[in-house]
C-alpha cells in the first residue's frame, strides 16, 4: 500500500498541473475577450468615396460591393461614374446625387439633364413632364423643397415671395420671382405627401425648378437648388439595423419609412452599421464626445487589464499553495 501512495500523490500532482494550465489559459481568453469587446461593438461599415464625397452616409452603398454585409434594401445601392458623379436609381430612373443633408433623411438630386425649357430673369426651369419622380418604400419627394412655377393658367396656387434669386443691383433684396409653391403647406391638398411633379400640371403649369432653404439666407449660403428628396427604411427591414441608443423615428414624406435617430445626449446617424450613436457632452465648457464623457473612461482597459492579471495572480498562488500541500504530504509519507 505504502509503496503505491507516491504514485497515487504523483498522478494527483499531474493532474493538478494539467488544471492550472488550463485555468491559465481560460483567463487569458477572458482577459482577450473583455479588451475585444468595445472595439467589435464600435465597427460600423468602412468609408466610400466617390468624387467630392469623401464619406458617402450610410445606409447608402455603392454597387461595385460591400464588404459590411447586404444592404438594407436595394434602394439604397449607388453607383461612381469616372469616379466622380453619384448616382441613384430609382425606379427606370437615374438621378445624380449633389448632396447629403447632416441631418440625416434627406439627398439632393439634380434636375434632369438638357430638359430646361424655360427661363426668366430669375431662373431656369425645366419640363416638368421630364421629372417622372413617384415616391417608393424608399424614396419621397421631401416637404422642405420649395417648388417655383412657371406658365401657370391657374395662379391659385402660388405665391409670390419665393426668394432665391438675388437682384444684380442690390446685396439685400431680391427679384420679382414669380410663381412658387411651398410642400411644406397644405393649401387644398394640391400636392399630397407621395405625389410628384406633375400634380401642377393640372394647373396650366409647364416648367418647374426647386430648390432648398430660404431666400433671405442665401447670403449664408443656405439655398441649395435641386430636387430634396426623403429617404428612409421600410420598416419591416429596420430590426436590429438601429444602434443600443437610438430609437425608430417615422419618416414625413415616405409612406411606412422609418429611420434610427440617436436619443438625447448621443450623436450619429444612429445605425449599427453607420456611424452609431456618440456620447456627447459639455466638459469644461467645450464639447466631448466619447470616451471623453466618461469619468475616469479613458482607464477602462488598464482596470481590466489589471483586474486580469490580479485574478490570474491568484490563481496561479492558489494552485501553488495546493501543490505545496500535495508535496508536503508525500514527502511526510515517504519518512
């Protein structure tokens, strides 16, 4: 029996040294991943560019692929041309992308191409049978666009303090701008949310221009002429596209559209896959976001650093004091 006992002990010493190998290993896994885990929550999808866009907003994605998973909805697929012109298809159409509104919801589009078949000391304006825009689950014609008019039969429904066109011989007052129309009102439900252009062809109307933002800010720079149109996310594709602190807001001029907005006291275009969602705060009387907002934030990764290397430490002095047991006890037997 006796002279079984140490090889009984020496089996109980490997096995014990097999299980300090993988407590080891088991903590440095956990160490990994707790300094993974903020890094993989914050990726989003890598930046596109095409021609002076140097970030194109998610969720748009250019056609030539995506290496961030399938897009939300086809819809939202763009396409570089010479690697300088953005376009979006909707529907049989192109459109050229001139620009994204940082509020998130909106894209400028240019009127079609060699269709301007009108002009007056003020504007140019364009077929109005040549802008075939119907809205879709995607895309709608946004309220925020005013609509000028020209060769209306029926005056009804204009106004006349359009704005957007400055006079040449004064920097404070504006041209006589003739005929326009705000979607932004309801004046007798001519144009309804989900209608296009050619609703004022019912008027008389033969040519159309629009543009964004109000006359007398045009000095800030403020008037941006095109088509806005609203964009935003059927919302039976919008599950789990939202990042943890945004929520589902319902479009204005898309039918059924929802988009992710970030909750108070965040920033971002509140996506998973876009930019997310920010910490944003006043921080001795300057803006922070981030990592910044946090007391003592900045120290996340050494605490857990430390806290690793402290519950490894006592593991290993565990295990140690165990195999001093062990061999305290074999040598007593051996005497």
């Amino acid at each position: 029996m006796q002279t079984g006992a140490p090889d009984k002990y020496t089996r109980i010493l490997k096995n014990l040294k097999s299980f300090s190998t993988m407590i080891m290993i088991c903590n440095m896994i956990i160490l990994f991943l707790l300094l993974l885990l903020p890094w993989v929550a914050g990726r989003g999808c890598p930046p596109e560019k095409c021609g002076s866009f140097d970030s194109i907003p998610y969720p748009f994605r250019l056609g030539n692929g995506s290496d961030c998973g399938g897009l939300l909805s086809d819809g939202f697929r763009l396409s570089c041309y010479n690697s300088s012109s953005l376009f979006v298809n909707i529907g049989s159409y192109r459109y050229e992308v001139l620009h994204f509104f940082p509020d998130g919801g909106g894209l400028l589009v240019d009127f079609p191409n060699d269709t301007a078949r009108f002009s007056s000391s003020c504007r140019s304006y364009y077929d109005l049978r040549s802008f075939r825009f119907r809205a879709n689950g995607c895309f709608g014609i946004s309220k925020d666009n005013l609509v000028g008019l020209y060769g209306c039969g029926d005056s009804s429904l204009c106004r006349s303090d359009c704005g957007g066109c400055r006079d040449s011989n004064t920097t404070t007052t504006f041209t006589s701008s003739g005929c326009c129309y705000s979607l932004s009102e309801d004046r007798g439900g001519v144009w309804r949310v989900g209608d296009s252009f050619a609703v004022f062809e019912e008027f008389g109307c033969k040519g159309f221009s629009s543009w964004v933002g109000s006359g007398l800010d045009s000095n800030k720079g403020d008037i941006k002429h095109g088509v806005k149109l609203e964009w935003a996310v059927p919302s039976d594709l919008i599950k789990e596209a939202c990042d943890p602190n945004a929520r589902v807001v319902n479009a204005s001029s898309v039918i059924f559209g929802v988009r992710c907005k970030c909750v108070d006291g965040f920033v971002g275009d509140g996506f998973v896959k876009g930019t997310g969602c920010t910490k944003y705060c006043l921080r001795d009387g300057s803006e922070a976001y981030g990592k910044a907002c946090y007391v003592k934030r900045h120290d996340r990764g050494k605490h857990l650093l430390v806290a690793g290397i402290l519950a490894l430490c006592l593991s290993i002095a565990t295990l140690a004091r165990v195999l001093l047991l062990v061999k305290t006890s074999i040598q007593a037997r051996k005497l």
